[in-house]
C-alpha cells in the first residue's frame, strides 16, 4: 500500500493527475492537500469524493505543523509536489508570494520527507513538478534538455529553479530520493482563466477583446495535460532515482499563431459565418518576456517509451469543448 501525498491536487495539473491515480490506482492512497486559493477547483474533483482511497484535506504547504500532521496521520509513503504559485504576471507584482511557496513550501516537504522516511528510503519517492522556464529563453534554434543551464529570467521561474536545485541538494546531502521533471506549457480543460489558451477562449465567448503581449512571436511549446499526466505516471513508477525528465509536447507554435488555431476551432464549432479575428487586440509587452521555449524529449522517449499523443488541432478541440460546456 502506498500512500501518495500529491500536493497542489485540486490545481489544473494537479487536478487530472489525482483523478488519474484515484481511478487507476485502487491499491493506493490518494491524500491529495491544496490550499484552495484562487486558482484551484475543487469542484473539477467531485465525480472522486466518494472513492475509498481518496481524501482530501484543505492545507497550505507553508504551514509545517500542518502538513506535519498529514505525514503522520497518513503515514506518507510518497509526495507528488505541484503546489506553486504559476502565474508570471502575478510573480512581477508580488515575488515574496511565490518565493514563500514555490522555495519555502518545498523545503517545509523535502524536511518532513527526510525525517520520515529515514529509515526506509528505498521504498519512498519525492517527485517535484517544474518549468522549462528555470532554462531562460531560447533563440530560434536549439532545444532545452536537462542539461540545459539554469537561466530564469521571470520571479516565478526563479522560484522554481530555486526549488529544483533544493530537491537536488537534499538528493545529494541527505540521499533523500528525489527525481524531477521539467514540462513545458500546458493546457487543457479545468486551466484558470489567467492562462493564455483560457483567456483566449473566454474572450471569445464574451466577445471581447483578445490581448496579445508585444508583437505575438513569442514561441512556445504546448502539452496537453492528459498527456503530461501519462508521462508523470511513466516517471513515478519507472524513473530512475536522482534523475531529471524534460517532458514537451512537441507542438510549437507563435502565439499569435495559437490564437488563430484556437479563433479557427472556435468559429467552426458556434458555425460562425464571420471570422473573429476582429477581436485580436496588441497589448504592451510583458515584462522580461522569454522569446522562446522548445523542449528535446529523447530522454524519456528513449528510457520510458513516453511520447504526447494529442496534436494542437485535437488537444485545442477538446479544451474549446470542454469551456463552451462547462
């Protein structure tokens, strides 16, 4: 029996990976711990509520008695870490927010970890979920990988690159086993409207304006999140002690080419006869803007046999759906 700690559940990657535990995994206990702030959904977890190997309990991974306490309680056997503040935006105008979180969070974990687990490490894993934003940005060429050097240029991913090398310390200092993945954008149903495929979308919806920061060139790669969930499962079961995984999705577009993607799927869904370009309107350019993300994943396709599965076309209809019905 292992008893699985997966925190930031009730967030949007959090959120599919826990059903996908509870659902798959009946010899598993699922304790699944958000803070519910702004950004979670825990009504996206209902159709679970009833299952006997899930629980969830509203907490703040900041507050160590706390989670202290669900350690001991639940006699943690494993931690899937997700809980972070993610919005750059929001990292500009309030750092300490995320630098309380995504830093002091994570170490109040890999220390209860540490102490919990010191005498029975080879049965027990800390898996951390970060950014391809911790390796800065790339020019047109070239991929991240994880050999890539640390480069964050954003408070949040300087937060996240702070909390990566914190699981590699406690790795090598303390022998905690620790493995850590690095996704590049996702996106999905049950994503917050701040993002920029869910901004797009209910701009759409409400007809109004769609902002584009700066010029739009801006290049990113995008993960569906089913497929980001299937790839965190390959990892927590078959990843190798110590090592990173950088996981793409090998679908990598301009924005303003997305936004079209997505105004095309849109208009062809509500059968519109006009086109709703119209509403695409510039906005001045975020604040140290990474020109471009781009992520090589031969590793884990190589060492796991993990590949995405979901083109844009397919991925961005599934989404569209999902927020016109929801």
């Amino acid at each position: 029996m292992r008893n699985i700690l997966i925190t930031g559940g009730a967030g949007f990657i959090g959120s599919h990976l826990v059903k996908h535990f509870v659902k798959k995994y009946k010899n598993y206990n699922i304790i699944n711990a958000d803070k519910l702030t702004y950004a979670s959904n825990i009504h996206f977890l209902e159709d679970i509520n009833n299952f006997k190997n899930y629980t969830f309990v509203q907490a703040d991974i900041c507050d160590l008695k706390k989670i202290e306490t669900i350690f001991e309680k639940y006699n943690i056997s494993d931690v899937i870490h997700l809980a972070a503040e993610s919005h750059v935006d929001n990292s500009i105008e309030n750092s300490l927010e995320f630098a309380k979180t995504n830093i002091l969070g994570t170490i109040n974990l890999l220390e209860l970890s540490r102490k919990n687990w010191a005498n029975n490490k080879n049965n027990n894993l800390f898996y951390h979920i970060s950014t391809d934003e911790v390796f800065g940005s790339l020019d047109e060429s070239g991929n991240f990988s994880e050999n890539s050097k640390y480069d964050p240029h954003s408070p949040y991913s300087a937060s996240k690159a702070s909390s990566d090398h914190f699981v590699r310390a406690f790795y090598d200092t303390h022998n905690l086993p620790v493995i850590i993945s690095n996704c590049s954008n996702n996106y999905g149903p049950n994503q917050h409207n701040e993002k920029l495929i869910p901004t797009v979308i209910n701009s759409l919806i409400n007809k109004s304006k769609i902002p584009v920061y700066g010029n739009g060139l801006n290049v990113r790669d995008w993960l569906y999140v089913e497929d980001h969930i299937e790839a965190i499962d390959m990892i927590f079961h078959n990843g190798s002690i110590g090592e990173t995984y950088c996981i793409g999705g090998e679908n990598e577009l301009k924005n303003i080419d997305l936004i079209k993607l997505i105004i095309k799927e849109y208009d062809n869904i509500k059968q519109n006869k006009n086109s709703s370009i119209d509403l695409i309107c510039y906005v001045d350019d975020r604040l140290g803007h990474d020109y471009r993300y781009a992520i090589d994943i031969s590793k884990i396709k190589n060492e796991l046999g993990w590949k995405p599965k979901t083109n844009i076309d397919r991925g961005l209809r599934n989404t569209l759906n999902w927020y016109l019905n929801d």
